[in-house]
C-alpha cells in the first residue's frame, strides 16, 4: 500500500503544477485585458488624462459633447448634462448642471462623475479640479476642432474606430447638402448673424466653413477670427446678399441704420431659423451634417423665389 501511495503522489503534485501555471496564464491574460482598457487621451488645453477603465459616469457641459457622447453609443454613461443639452429627447430625464460659466458645482460632485467634458474657455470648471475631478477640455470652434474632439472623445469611452466612423459620416451629410444648392445661389456673400448681433461666425468657424463647403463667400473674412464681433456698419459696407440668423430678429433688420438699403433686406433674401434650428446650427459636433442640410433647404427656397 506503501508503494501505492507513492504511486498517486507524483501525478498529484503535476496536477498542481499544472494548476498554478494555468493560473498564472490567467492572470497574464487578465492583466493585459486590464491594460488595454486603460484609457490615455491629452485634451484641447494640453492635459494628460490617464484613466484604468473607459469613464461609466460622464457629466457633459455643452450640447455638441452631450451629442457626441450619445452618436458614439455612449448614452447610457451620461449622469448629468448643462442646460442648454436638448437632443436627444431620450436625455431629457438627466439633472440639468448649469452653463459655462454657471456651472452647479456642488450638484456635479454629488453625481460623482469619472470624466466630465468641459469647453476650453469655461472657468467654472476649476473648482471642480481643485476638488479632484477629471476635466476634459475640448475646442470646437472649427471642423478641425470638432474632428479632433471626436475622435478624443471616442478614445476615452474605449471605441476609438467610431470617432472616424463618425466623422465620415458627417462629410457624406456635408457633401450631400452641396450637391442640393442651386448653380445661381454658389458664390453669394452672405452674413450669419450670432443671436440678433453683434457677433457673426466668420469664415474661420466651423459654421463658416459649412458655409463655404455649400458654395457661399463669408462676408466676415478669416484674419477677424471664428466669431468676431462687428460694428453694424461693417455689415452695410460690406453688402451681403443673403442675411441668416434668429427668425424673430430679422424682422427688426430693416430699422437698423442703413440696413434698409440692402438688398437682402428689401428683397427679403433671409434664412431666418426659429430657435430649436437655430440652437442646432450654431452647436459645433455630429449635427453639422443635419445643419448643412437645413441651409441648403434655404438656399434652394430663396433661388426658387428668384425664379419666379
């Protein structure tokens, strides 16, 4: 029996063995599974981010990120979104934090969010970072910025294909706008009025960039930056042909000095947008390509008008 016993030791002990290299092969295996979830991005203001997971509690302080978390599959993460965020309806039940420079600081914290999406210039975000919170600063004032803020943002949630995947996207709804816009309409100087003035999107923002894809001369030009503010005589001297902005402004143009003699304003060649279109046009993200759309329905009404 002696013998025996001998006999089931050694099998015993190369069951073992093989129990604890099976094991350490598992813990490599999860180890490296770990390390490619581990999230690096560096953000707009020039900040590393390090994260061990892809962020679960996002917190998003303008519309365009609250968007762009959503078309990149990541809705479910939002916990928190700023006022202004209205698309999509699913969203609507999500605690409303606040703005730029308003932001709820104290109702942000309680969500507990691992990652909140911020704009460059917001100040209000600094409390925050001081209370230990991540803070992803984003640009968008530009296509170049939008597509880059994509394409970080999908990094961050762990899906870095979407983010190209998405911006392709885009650039087929912007192509497809153009194609839409009347050989007559190309070449017109149009002016994109920013909230009933004095601001205006020049050609260097993104809006003015769609603008230029659909075939328009901004009025505003590069050299006076994304979204300058004018004097209302610039806008006189400069003679734009089209005038778009907020519906209910445009019917004050015409009592403006001097604006009653252009003749955008007296022929009424106006893409005048209520507020929801409005909002949805002046939001720099993955609706540009609805918002070309909605542009170039204007440009083709006014040519048809033209026509008669």
């Amino acid at each position: 029996m002696a013998g025996e016993g001998a006999a089931m030791t050694f099998p015993a002990r190369r069951l073992r063995r093989a129990r604890h290299a099976l094991a350490g092969a598992l813990l490599v295996v999860f180890a490296a599974a770990a390390a490619a979830q581990a999230v690096v991005v560096r953000d707009d203001a020039g900040t590393e981010h390090r994260f061990a997971a892809p962020p679960r509690r996002i917190v998003t302080m303008l519309p365009s990120f609250t968007a762009t978390v959503w078309v990149l599959g990541a809705g479910p993460r939002l916990v928190g979104v700023d006022r202004y965020s209205d698309w999509p309806a699913e969203l609507a039940g999500l605690p409303r934090l606040g703005g730029l420079e308003d932001a709820q600081i104290e109702a942000i914290a309680a969500l507990k969010p691992d990652a909140i999406l911020a704009s460059t210039s917001s100040r209000a975000m600094e409390r925050l970072e001081a209370l230990g919170f991540t803070i992803v600063r984003l640009k968008s004032d530009s296509y170049a910025d939008v597509r880059r803020s994509l394409e970080l943002v999908a990094r961050l949630l762990g899906t870095p294909q979407a983010g190209a995947a998405e911006w392709d996207r885009l650039m087929r709804e912007v192509d497809a706008a153009a194609a839409r816009v009347p050989a007559p309409m190309r070449g017109r100087r149009v002016y994109f009025e920013i909230a009933g003035g004095p601001y205006a999107a020049g050609a260097q923002s993104f809006i003015g960039e769609t603008l230029s894809r659909l075939g328009m001369v901004n009025i505003v030009p590069p050299e006076l930056g994304p979204f300058p503010k004018l004097n209302p005589e610039y806008v006189v001297r400069a003679r734009p042909q089209v005038i778009l902005g907020v519906a209910r402004e445009q019917a004050g143009l015409v009592a403006r000095p001097g604006w009653g003699a252009l003749a955008a304003v007296r022929d009424k060649r106006l893409c005048g947008f209520e507020t929801p279109q409005y909002e949805m046009l002046i939001q720099p993200g993955p609706r540009m390509g609805e918002a070309a759309r909605l542009l170039a329905d204007c440009f083709v009404r006014l040519n048809s008008e033209t026509a008669r």
